[in-house]
C-alpha cells in the first residue's frame, strides 16, 4: 500500500477546524485525538464535535480514543461518521467483541498500544483488525519527542502481519516529522499521523506531500515492502 499521511488536529487551531481541515486537503485521513482527561491526562474534544467535522470536510476521519470504557463508546463514533475508530487495548474490556461491532456498523476497526505494552500478547487478534497504531510517544499530548526504543516494535509488528499474510496497516502516532518518518517507514509503518510536523507548517499541504515522499522513498527501499 502507498503510505498514508494523517494530520492530527490536535496540532490544528480548534476555533477554525473546517478551515484547518480544508489546509490539509490532500491528506488520506484526518486524525482526531479524542481524550477524556482519564485514560490519558488531557481532554480534547468528543461526539458533537466529530458529527461536525465530518460534516465539513471530504477527507475520512481516523478517531483516536484515548479514552476509558472504549466498549461503551467506540460504536457511537462509527455513528457519528469516523471512517476508522482506534481504541487503546489498555483501556478495552473485550477487544474482540469491540472491533467487530466496529467493523460490523461499517468502519474500519484499529486497536492502539502505548509505549510499554507487548504487541505479541495480541497476535492471534490481529485478523480480527484492519489497522493496530503503535503509539511513538506517551499518549496525551502534541509536540513530544519520537520514542525511537518503538521502532523494534514497529518491526516486529510489520513481522507478524507478514507471517499471517494480512492486509492490515501499521499506524505510527507521536514525534512523526521529517526527522522521523523514514526510520519508521523503513521498519514497517505505512501509515503516519503527524501533527506538530504538519500544522506547525509554514505550509500544511507541503508539509503532507513531503512527508509522503519521504515515506514512500524509505518504504520502496524498505526489505519487508519487497514483493509489495
Ligand atoms: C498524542 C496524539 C497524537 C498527537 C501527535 O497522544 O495521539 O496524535 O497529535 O502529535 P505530534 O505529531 O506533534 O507528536
Ligand atoms: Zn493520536
């Protein structure tokens, strides 16, 4: 798959987000942070805000919930229009059960991991996702330093996908810039959320079309992309 850039409005000016949305008109996905002050500690924004966002861009909405009980509130994400709906493992009661309802209302289902949390305790999960993100920073907040101790993680999920000949994607959240990409292109990630590198952009557009590049330079050098 062309790698994928998804700008993540927490970066964006939250009194003008259509217009932000519109800056970034190119992207794949647009990549909303929804935060309850909880699971992680910040708060964002939630349903009403989603329902209209969506209604004022033509670019799908990838919804990161980092929040808790995602088995109660995932599905209504779905409802109010998100294209894909990211739930954290950490925070989900039945991880199983929950995607399929996700998928079975018609989006697309992706479970997250922070920083700490083993991927292989999920592998005979992965059939049941189309996209797992591994988290790059501490969920919570914009602007941090890339955690480059994931990128073994990254590569040993892009291993797994392999070895069960799945179409899933391979998300990387946190710290993605033009300093950062390519290292995560080249072990395995094909899609990137970016928001500091985007919307701190002189040029928001520009910034997704270079970031693109770089992805796919890296990706079409990249060992586990052969045969792609
Ligand atoms: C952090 C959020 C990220 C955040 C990324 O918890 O999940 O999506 O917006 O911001 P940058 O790209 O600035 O690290
Ligand atoms: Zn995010």
């Amino acid at each position: 798959m062309r790698p994928q850039i998804n700008p993540s409005i927490l970066s964006a000016d939250f009194a003008r987000l259509a217009d932000e949305a519109e800056a970034v008109a190119g992207a794949d996905w647009l990549h909303v942070d929804v935060m309850d002050n909880h699971f992680v500690p910040n708060l964002t924004l939630g349903l009403p805000v989603v329902e209209a966002l969506g209604k004022a861009t033509g670019t799908p909405l990838d919804c990161h919930l980092m929040i808790e009980d995602p088995d109660r509130w995932a599905p209504q994400y779905v409802d109010a229009g998100a294209g894909s709906v990211t739930f954290h493992v950490e925070a989900a009661a039945a991880p199983v059960r929950l995607a399929r309802e996700i998928r079975a209302k018609g989006a697309r289902a992706s479970m997250a991991l922070k920083p700490a949390t083993p991927v292989e305790p999920y592998e005979d999960l992965l059939p049941e996702l189309d996209m797992l993100l591994v988290m790059t920073v501490e969920p919570g907040f914009g602007g941090q330093a890339f955690l480059d101790i994931m990128l073994p993680k990254i590569r040993r999920t892009r291993e797994l996908i392999a070895k069960h000949g799945l179409e899933m994607w391979l998300q990387v959240d946190g710290g993605v810039s033009a300093s950062t990409i390519e290292r995560c292109a080249e072990a395995g990630a094909d899609v990137f959320v970016a928001g500091s590198a985007v919307y701190g952009a002189q040029d928001p557009a520009e910034a997704v079309r270079r970031l693109r590049e770089q992805a796919e330079t890296a990706a079409a050098a990249a060992a586990w992309a052969c045969g792609h």
